[in-house]
C-alpha cells in the first residue's frame, strides 16, 4: 500500500479578528479622553458629541474581562492628579470662596449624573460590592476629600470662608447666596470627617453671635413687643439652614444655641408684668402668641401661666382702684373678653392659662369684695330698669338678655354674696314698687339664671 504523505494545512487569520486579552490598555485612552473633554472644558464651552453607550460597553468589557482592579488605580490616579492641580490653583486665588463654589457647582455636581451613567456597571460589580461605596459619586466625594486633606490648608480655609459668609448672611450684609448654598453642599457631602470639623465651629460661633444680638436689646430701652419677633425672626432665619445639616443632630444642636441665648436667659425680661400689660391691653395677640411658641420651645409654658395670671391680678386690681364706679364692671368684662380670646387665639386655648384668667380675677376682685357686689348689683339693676317710654328709645329684650348673661360671668367671681344678696334685693323692691321693671320676662329670666347658678340660696329665699 502505497502511503500518501499528509500536508498540514496552516491558516493565517488577520489580528483584527481576534478578541484582545487586554481590554484595559485597548480602552482606557477613549475613557481618558472622555475625562479630559468632561473635567478640562470651561464651564461656558459646551459639551461636544459624546456615545455614551460606546463608552458604558468599553468599561463593560474591562469589568467582563476582570480588569476593574486596574481601572480603578488607573481612574483614581487620573481623578487625584486633576484634582490636587484645581485645588492647588484655587488655594492660591484671591477669591478663594468663590472659585471653590464654581468648581464645586460646574465641574463636581453638574457631572455627577453623566459620570454615574457611564460608570454604571463598574460600580454595580465593583465600587458597592468589593469597596462598599454605595455610589460612583461616593467614589469621587473619597477622592475629593482625600486630595482636600493633602492641600494644606485647604480643608480650613473652606470652613473659616463659609462661616464668615453665614456671618455676613446672618447680618444682612452683601453675600452670595450661590456660593453659600454650594459651600454648604461641599461640606454636607464630601465626608464626614469635614462635617465633623466644621459642626463645633459653626455651632460655637452661632452662640457667639445670638448671644451678642440678644446683649444688644438689653443695652436699651427693653421693648417686649420687638424682642419676641426679634427672636421669632431668628428662629425663621436659621430654620432655612436645616436643609444643609448632614444629621439632624445638628438641627437639635442650634436650635439649643437659640434657646439658650434667645429665650431662656431672659425669660424674666419677656414675661415682666409690665410688659405683658402692654400686650394685653394693645390686645397684641400675635406678640402674645410668639410668647406662647417661645415658652412652649423650652418646656416653661408653667412659668408663663404664672406670670400670666399676675399680669391678670394686677390689671384686675388696677381697674377696681382706678376705674369710676359706672364704667368699673363693663371694664371687667372687656378684660375678661380680651383675656379669653388672648388664650384662644394666642394660647391655643390652653386649659391652664385658660382657668387662669377666671381665678386671678376671681382673686383680685376679693380685694374688695363689698365694693363689687354692690356694683355688681347696681349694674343688673341698670340692664333690668325701663330705658324710655317709646318703642325706639327701649332695648329689645334680646339684647338686654345678652348683656344680663355677660355679666353673670362677672357675678360669678363675687366672693361677697351675702352683700350681693342685700343690694340686689333693695334695688328689685323699688324695681317692683314703683313700675321700674324694663321686661317682667327679663326679671323671671335673671331669677332662673340664679337658681341655676351660684346664686341658689340667695333665690330661694327670694321666694
């Protein structure tokens, strides 16, 4: 048999065919690139054409073919260089603030979702699980605080130039509310260790400053009025803060510095009786109504309910050693009126300072007891009597019940019931004897309203 010698038949395929083994070195110039066009242009220049899924499927492939360690040592190599020479720069500048801000804004944030998209893969597959980043853009705030830290300096001027444009905000002095809200938002979420430098710092100069502010009203003529919307303001101002905290630790944290400062130290100065005179009788519920917020802030609506019940006292008493003996009950029950819708509007009804407007003008009328039940009696007396002997000079009964029934609220308060009892039955006599009765309706009407009342004994006798 006749062998036939076999030929070995080799095959030349062009290299372009093949898949390479290094999809790192294949990539990584087109992603570079990327970078370049996305950190390196000037805010004004707009972004030229970009195929971000060529660019998804490059990184793709490198995490595919387990090069990721690689991209990242390469990315974060490319993202310190750039970073440490902007910064560098910006630490050098004259508008340090200000060139920070536009940095921040332009450059850091405005490219954070582009960033994050072309990214995507490599931080689901390496980024979260391996680095326990939750985020690319957490990746990058790493980068960024760590190359912060390596600037000398930089981290400290960030803070001392923020707070000195809190400073001027707090103020009123020219500032740039941009460049202050992209302050706050790079120490908010560049890292915790940046926050926790500047939280002491802005908390000790904020007592400082609120502390000074509340030193200056005291200087002057101390006006109760314009404090507590002073501090009201106050509080309003900083609430706006709230939304940059990092924690709501420091939220609670600043909001002890107000109260402290504001409210606290001069709790005696707010609730002084004089003071809280003027507000009565200006019937200046909104004042009174921030007094109540103030108080309600640091847990001392009981000192306020004190000090509202001896305002109550002393006005009480005021009246019955000032007011003419015609005009002292119709004073009572304006008072008592004024004070019940202070607590409705002002207090948010509460019960305390509620009850309180009845026993403090319960007790101050005992000062005198004999001189208000015979005003007391002599003013039913007035109300009761024919008021004109023509249908248009005579109230309607409807009306007259409705002042009798005020001033049964008075009438309650009378501790001199038996004195009461004496000078309302003389003046019914001569009501009965000689024709002065306005309504005999009115009269059977007063006579339930005491039977039901605390009057009851003294009715009973009556009949």
């Amino acid at each position: 048999m006749i062998k036939i010698p076999q030929t070995r038949i080799i095959q030349t395929l062009p290299s372009n065919l093949f898949l390479p083994s290094d999809f790192f070195t294949q990539n990584w110039p087109s992603i570079q690139q990327f970078l370049d066009l996305l950190f390196l242009k000037t805010p004004e220049t707009p972004l030229p054409f970009i195929n971000f899924q060529a660019l998804y499927s490059k990184i793709e492939q490198i995490c595919r073919n387990h090069q990721e360690k690689e991209l990242f040592s390469t990315l974060s190599a490319y993202l310190d260089q750039f970073l440490t020479e902007t910064l560098e720069k910006i630490d050098k500048s004259n508008d340090f603030l200000e060139k920070t801000s536009q940095f921040w804004s332009a450059i850091i944030i405005n490219n954070i979702p582009i960033l994050s998209g072309v990214f995507r893969y490599f931080e689901s597959v390496f980024l979260k699980p391996v680095l326990r980043l939750k985020t690319f853009e957490n990746f990058l705030y790493s980068r960024f605080s760590l190359i912060m830290i390596k600037v000398p300096g930089f981290q400290e001027k960030v803070i001392e130039n923020t707070l000195e444009l809190i400073q001027k905000e707090r103020t009123s002095q020219p500032f740039s509310f941009e460049i202050l809200i992209n302050s706050w938002q790079l120490i908010q979420k560049v890292s915790q260790e940046l926050y926790q430098s500047f939280e002491p710092k802005f908390l000790e100069r904020s007592q400082l400053f609120f502390r000074k502010e509340a030193e200056k009203w005291m200087t002057e003529v101390f006006d109760v009025q314009g404090y507590v919307r002073f501090v009201d303001l106050k509080f309003s101002m900083e609430a706006e803060k709230a939304k940059f905290f990092r924690e709501t630790g420091t939220e609670a944290a600043l909001g002890k510095v107000l109260e402290t400062e504001l409210i606290e130290k001069y709790i005696e100065k707010v609730l002084d009786i004089s003071g809280l005179t003027i507000l009565i009788e200006k019937q200046d519920i909104e004042s009174l109504e921030k007094i109540y917020w103030q108080m309600s802030r640091i847990n001392k609506l009981e000192i306020l309910r004190k000090s509202w019940s001896t305002t109550l006292k002393d006005i009480t008493r005021g009246l019955l050693n000032s007011s003419k003996d015609t005009t002292l009950i119709e004073s009572l029950l304006n008072l008592r009126k004024d004070a019940i819708l202070i607590v409705k509007e002002g207090f948010q009804s509460h019960r305390g300072l509620r009850s309180s407007v009845d026993s403090a003008i319960s007790t101050a009328l005992d000062s005198n007891p004999n001189k208000t039940a015979e005003l007391a009696s002599k003013e039913f007396d007035l109300k009761l009597r024919k008021r004109g002997k023509t249908p248009a000079m005579m109230f309607s009964d409807d009306t007259t019940k409705k002042e009798l029934d005020d001033l049964f609220e008075i009438f309650r308060y009378i501790s001199a019931k038996d004195m009461f009892e004496e000078f309302y039955t003389r003046r019914l006599v001569k009501r009965l004897l000689f024709g002065g009765v306005c309504s005999h309706e009115l009269e059977l009407h007063i006579l339930e309203k005491l039977k039901q009342g605390i009057f009851e004994s003294f009715t009973n006798k009556i009949h």
